[in-house]
C-alpha cells in the first residue's frame, strides 16, 4: 500500500517555551479527517538556544489505480 505523507510544525514561543498550539488538538483533528498519526521531529535551533518547535507527520493511504 503505498501512501502520502504531511507535516506540520508546531512553532514555540520564544519567550515562554511553549508551543503556540495544542498537539493533541492537531493529531484529533486530522485522525477525523483519516490521517494517521506516525511520529514528530523536534525542531532544534541554532547556537545551544533549545527547541524551536516540533514537527508532526501523519500519513494517509493512496487510492490504488484502477488497472
């Protein structure tokens, strides 16, 4: 089966530390879409300065092609 993949960042605010938006309200809202949820990435900065933000990925399945 083959499938297509999307990612989404998630920036963190450069003052506080947190991210500017809820993950679990992402990963619900594209699970009801059919979007399955693989994995995340931490966005690392530049210069020790921490994590800029995470990135999610989900996958969906392609249709197969009529033969």
């Amino acid at each position: 089966m083959k499938y297509k993949y999307q990612a989404i960042r998630i920036p963190y605010n450069s003052w506080s530390g947190k991210a500017e938006a809820d993950y679990l309200d992402i990963i619900n809202e594209k699970g009801a879409k059919g979007w399955r949820f693989v994995g995340f990435e931490p966005l690392i900065a530049k210069a020790e300065k921490g994590f800029r933000g995470t990135e999610l990925v989900f996958e969906i399945p392609l249709e197969e092609e009529a033969k």
